[in-house]
C-alpha cells in the first residue's frame, strides 16, 4: 500500500502563509516602542542626559560609537529642529536604572532612535559615568510632543501641540497688555482647544505663568468664567497635564488621565482651564499704554547685570552691603527659575555658566547653590558656604521668559545690509491713526541706540547715526514722528524715554538726517580697578616748564594760564589699570584714518576724552578736574591664555581686547588732576571711563569710580574707592553725587 502523502495546498493557503510570514517579519523589523527624555543637571530645556523608557522602566544611553547623527535623531524625536552637540561621560549628571542602549549607530535619517542599530536593549558593558547626553536647537519643529508621560501608555504618546496660550475672554482684558488671565488653550491640527480643569492644580497654573513671563498666579472670579463656558461650545482638548511647579515648559509635564466622558462631552465635571497671573511690577497692566514705569523701591537683594534684554543677564546678590556674584558650579533651571522669579520675571530659561554675561568684579559670594525651585529668593536656598576658588570666568546668569509686551512691533529698522542696521522707523499716532516715520537725529547717541536694539532683541548697541542718506528706508515713513529723545539707556522701548510727544521739533528733518543704528550680539564691557587707585595715588609739585605739552591739551587748570615756567602745579597723581570684562573688544569709535595727530606728545588720539578725571567736596560740587584723551588704548597685559592685539608702538591699532587691561601708570602726563588752588578738606575722587558714551558698552553702571580722599595741604589719603554699583544704595549714599555715571555728562 502506497505511503500516505501530503494533501496539495490549494493558491488561497499558499497566500495566507506568505501573508503569515510577511506580517512576522515585519514585526521583527519594526522599531520598539519607546520614549525620549532629557534630564540631569540641565541648564537649559532643551539639554540633558538622554533617558529611553522601555519595558515599564526608565534608563539610559551610553556614550560609547555615540555621535552628532545619533543626537539629532534624539533631539527631532523630541520635537527640536537638529542637536548641536553631544556630550559623553555625564556631563548632564549620572543616571540611574538600567542602562538600556549601548554602540548605538546612526545615520541620522531614523525617526527614532529604536530604529538606529545598537547591542540590543539591555546589552552594555557600560557605567553610569559613561551616561550621553545631547544639546537641542531652541528651535522646534512646528508641533511639540509632551514628554515624561505616563508610563502605562506610551504607545500612545506621540501627541504634536503646535502652540499654548492665555486667551482673554473677557472685555475688558483684550485691552490690556500684558495679557495676565484667560481660558489656557492648545492648538493641535491647526484648531485651538481648551483643556479641562477637572484635574487642573495651582502647580500646573504656576508653570503656564512662568512661560508667559509672570512670577505667579492668583485666584480668580469663578463665576464669570462658568456663565461664559456654558454660553458657548467649547471644544476640548482629550489629554489633561500633570505639572510638579518646577518644569519650565509645559511640554515638560506629564501628562494625566484624559477627562471624564459623559455622552459628547469630553469635560463633563469641569470647564475651561483659566489662569491668572501676577504680573512682575515693572510690566502691571494699564488699559492705555500696557507699561508702567519703575519707581524707586527698597533695596533689591539680587540684581542681573550685563544682559542685552530685560530679563537676562549675569546673577548678581547683596550680602553686607556689597555685591557679588554667584559661581556656577551646580547651577541649574530650578535655581535659575528663583531668581527669575524674586525678579518678577516668569520661569527660566536658560541657566548660564562660565561668564557667559561678563565677568564680575566684586566677592563671589554664593557657590554650589542648590533651590528647589518654591524659594521666595535664591539667598533662602542651600549654599556651599565653605567652598572657595570659584573665579569670575564661572560667574553665573539667567535668562527668563519675560511677558510679551508687543514693543517689538512698534519700531522697525529700514534700509539696513543686514536684519542688525538700519534707519529707526516707529510706528506713531498721527490724526487717530497709527502710521509708520523716522526718528530726528538731533541728540542721537549710543544710550538711545541701546534702547533701540534691546526694543528689538537685537543685542547691544555697535553705533549711533545722526545721517542715514546710505539707508534709504521705507519713502513712505520720511516723515519724522518722533524728537528730542533722551533715554538713560536702561528703557524698555523708545517710547518710554524723554521726547517731544505731539508737537515734534526737528531743524534738521528726517529723510537723510534721520536717526540709525547697528547692533551687535556682544558688546565691551570697561571696569576700572579701584584697588590700584587706592594703592597709587600721590602729591607732585611740578613746574611749568615741564607741562607745556599737557597745557597745550587743557591737562590743568584754568588758573595755570597766566602762571610762568617757573611757577608749581599742585598735581593729584595715580594709576589706573581698565579691564575689558565684556564679550566684545573695545575699539575707539572714530576709524584710524580720522585720528589726530599731537606733534608735541607725538602720538594720536584716538577719542579725544577717553576718561574724566573729578574732585568733588563732600556736598557735591566739583572744586577741580581732569581729563584723559587715548593717546595710547593698547593692551598692558591679558589673562592668561589670551594674547594682545592692539599696541601704539609703530602708530598701531588702538583698543582692549576682551580679557586684557591697559595700564595709565602715574607719570604719565595727564593722568593727574591739578589741585593747585584747591583748599584743605575732606572731598570725593571720581574718575569716570568712556564718559560721554562714544562707544558702545554692554554695562555703563560701572565705568565710575568713586573714593574718599583727605587732603591737609601737604600730603593726600585716598580710601574706600569703589566702581559704581557695587555698593548697596545706603552705602553708596554716603558719597555725594551720581550713584553711575548714566547722564553724568549730557
């Protein structure tokens, strides 16, 4: 009997086992399942330690065959346009769990990093020590994806929010600006939503303030808001958030359970989410002009100094009476968000280290600061108080989400080679309407220039142009709209300085004498050392036959000009040694082809006053002067590892490079005040660098400096010199006169 055989497979089974096999191999080839995160110290958003979950349970990347290609495809899985940096060896901090991915290769084209090859999950032979991590452009790619989610359900977390914000509902809130309180709202596919406040906590209201620049939230009328939403179809939002306070963005939520569903309503125990904030002093809402303007409050704790924009710059705290800086050792978002908001800004940012806003001069007061991000003020958290050596190259600053004032829009420049030149166009009320025009020139400088570029978030100022004919601008805004500007330099807007208003006075006109400006990203930043001062000043009778070339350039007093060769001058003298603590060279502003020459000293002057020199008497009136023209702004010596660029010698380029300082030693002519005909006393010496702003710096504040001086007709003591600002207002009150130098010689 013949052997039993196999039944044939008739076409519909052959197909239904290719289709079987087809679908298993797929499902070995599609990527895992998994979830990005940055975290470790980060000090900003958008930088971490890379963390995967997987498995129910979070873990980390090591860093070994890690590159540029597999941290891009890290940053666009997390929602940023590309990485711009990678980091090995946990930089971000150490991780903990298991370290789930280790010789990941990437092209750099994968949508996740599941799809680059690797050991397998799991596979390592690495520490925590080896932990990678990754820096993200702050630009996102339209839509941004919730992260940190819950754990249970990250199939289904891909969820793109393309836009938050505070929505005013009602009346009488669309007229202010800022806007402090309305329903919370996401767009997701190009429609706004509301989210459901069902399980909606004041930690969550906290975050969505701290975006939009506001240091708070309170509470608000109930009422009104529930008459709205049931007057209305509100269409909700199908994800509710979980914030702890701390996160700077709400992307960085976690997300909740989804609302309540009852029949079509997908909020049916709830309403609209609402917030209201409290806005930071400085930007309290008026229904007119949306700004109100400083006044003078009680001696603030912590201050930011050196930052081109509101809102940012190097961190900066009191403590007895003197201010200093703080170390960025351990700093971080959480302590970064403190200051911001003691400030009255909303969260941070950025937390910025290793000087990135200028270097300080003072005590480096803080170390090792670590907040939990609920502190009143950054000096009520925890602090190394015995760690020592930090310099002013790890000096520590912020930048913070400020609330969107619109200034922006109501200047323009015109004209220009570039987005950072320009003719100033301001958008005026003209006969009930608004229309574009140009600024007058007449008393343009470099302080009105600065609130022109901070105006725009285009840095600090580079120059000021009292003639724009090379910028033509828009024909349709010649008309000048605007003159008689002053500013102090720290405004908001140009608006918010010292003009005309309606009745508009311009000799000149607008068109090609309309005022201009560059900006520039950096910006010098020129400190006088106080100690040197201190330390250097002397008497010296000298006679008139060896001060012709100083007479020649108004180096003494009015009284030496009818004195003979053989008369005596009295002269004040000292050392002065200027830093250049900024992140931009210092560079005389007029070009070396429109230097004078001085035949008697045989040199150029670059800037025909680069210093002034003062005595005061105790009720502030100035008995004697003095002044310093650059004959020779060259670098005397540099921090170690940065090399001199500028030298007089051989009629070199003149300037100070960032990182150097030029020393004026004390026999050198003019470097004096002539006190010949001052009395006995006790009086104030002040010297004051770059006095009438003819270059632009990024901190006018401390190019004074301010000492005590007693003189009993033979002999001078000179004590208690400081730079200006680095002294508490009671302090810095006992010296008569100007706190800085803003508008001391305009």
């Amino acid at each position: 009997m013949p052997s039993a055989m196999p039944s044939p497979c008739s076409a519909p089974c052959i197909l239904a086992a290719l289709l079987f096999l087809w679908a298993q191999a797929q499902a070995q080839n599609e990527p895992a399942k998994i979830q990005l995160r940055l975290a470790g110290s980060k000090r900003k958003h958008n930088e971490g330690r890379v963390e995967v979950y997987y498995n129910g349970e979070w873990g980390t990347v090591c860093d070994d065959d890690f590159s540029i290609y597999a941290a891009t495809v890290v940053c666009r899985e997390l929602g940023y346009v590309e990485a711009v940096s990678w980091s090995p060896s946990a930089k971000f901090g150490q991780g903990e769990g298991r370290i789930w991915l280790d010789n990941v290769h990437c092209t750099g084209r994968e949508v996740t990093l599941a799809e680059c090859s690797s050991n397998g999950f799991g596979v390592s032979d690495c520490k925590h020590s080896e932990d990678v991590g990754v820096v993200c452009s702050t630009r996102r790619i339209p839509g941004f994806r919730f992260v940190g989610a819950l754990a249970n359900n990250v199939e289904n977390l891909n969820i793109q929010v393309e836009d938050v914000r505070i929505r005013a509902i009602l009346s009488w809130q669309r007229k202010r600006i800022p806007v402090t309180e309305g329903f919370v709202e996401v767009r997701e596919g190009g429609r706004w939503r509301q989210i459901c406040n069902e399980a909606w906590t004041p930690t969550n209201s906290r975050v969505i303030c701290g975006m939009f620049g506001f240091p708070g939230e309170k509470k608000y009328n109930m009422k009104v808001y529930k008459m709205v939403a049931m007057r209305r179809k509100n269409k909700y939002w199908g994800h509710s958030v979980n914030c702890t306070g701390n996160e700077a963005h709400v992307s960085n939520c976690r997300l909740g359970p989804p609302p309540t569903k009852k029949g079509n309503s997908t909020c049916a125990l709830g309403m609209p989410v609402v917030v209201s904030c409290v806005p930071g002093r400085v930007f309290a809402p008026t229904p007119v002009t949306g700004f109100r303007k400083a006044y003078r409050q009680e001696q603030p704790l912590v201050r930011l100094k050196g930052g081109a924009v509101v809102g940012e710059g190097r961190v900066e705290v009191l403590k007895n009476g003197e201010w200093g800086t703080v170390c960025d050792d351990n700093w971080d978002l959480r302590s970064a968000t403190v200051v911001c908001r003691e400030l009255g800004f909303g969260s941070a940012k950025e937390a910025l280290t290793g000087g990135r806003m200028g270097q300080g001069m003072g005590p480096v007061h803080m170390n090792e600061v670590e907040c939990s991000g609920f502190e009143k003020s950054i000096t009520e958290c925890y602090f190394n108080r015995d760690s020592l050596g930090c310099s002013h190259e790890e000096d520590a600053g912020v930048r913070c989400n400020v609330p969107a004032m619109g200034f922006q829009e109501r200047v323009r420049l015109s004209g220009g080679r570039n987005p950072y030149e320009g003719r100033v166009e301001v958008l005026a009320e003209r006969n009930g309407s608004l229309v574009w025009g140009t600024v007058c020139s007449d008393s343009w400088g470099t302080l009105e220039a600065t609130v022109v570029c901070r105006q725009l978030g285009l840095g600090f100022a580079n120059h000021a142009f009292q003639e724009t004919w090379y910028w033509p601008g828009d024909v349709s805004a010649d008309t000048v709209v605007m003159s008689g500007v002053r500013c102090s330099g720290t405004e908001m807007s140009l608006s918010h300085c010292l003009h005309h208003g309606k009745y508009i006075h311009c000799p000149k006109g607008g068109g090609r004498f309309s005022a201009g400006v560059s900006c520039s990203d950096t910006a010098p930043d020129l400190v006088l050392n106080p100690q040197m001062v201190e330390q250097t000043t002397y008497l010296e009778d000298r006679p008139m036959f060896m001060l012709q070339c100083a007479h020649e350039e108004n180096c003494l007093s009015s009284s030496a000009q009818g004195a003979s060769a053989s008369d005596y001058r009295r002269l004040l003298r000292f050392s002065s040694q200027i830093h250049n603590n900024g992140h931009a060279d210092f560079r005389p502003k007029a070009s070396h082809h429109s230097w004078i020459w001085h035949e008697c000293h045989r040199h150029y002057h670059s800037m025909e006053v680069f210093t002034h020199y003062d005595l005061f008497s105790l009720n502030g009136s100035k008995v004697a002067e003095g002044h310093k023209a650059s004959f020779c702004l060259e670098d005397s010596e540099c921090d170690e590892g940065i090399e001199k660029r500028y030298a007089c010698a051989n009629f070199g380029p003149q300037g100070i490079t960032v990182g150097c300082w030029d020393t004026y030693r004390h026999d050198i002519d003019c470097q004096w005040i002539d006190i010949t005909d001052v009395k006995p006393g006790d009086y104030i010496f002040q010297v004051a660098i770059n006095p009438n702003y003819e270059v632009a710096e990024s901190d006018y504040s401390n190019n004074i400096m301010k000492c005590r001086c007693r003189y009993d007709g033979y002999r001078i003591w000179t004590y208690n010199c400081h730079i200006g600002g680095s002294l508490s207002f009671e302090t810095d009150d006992t010296f008569p006169g100007l706190r800085t130098n803003q508008l001391s010689y305009r």
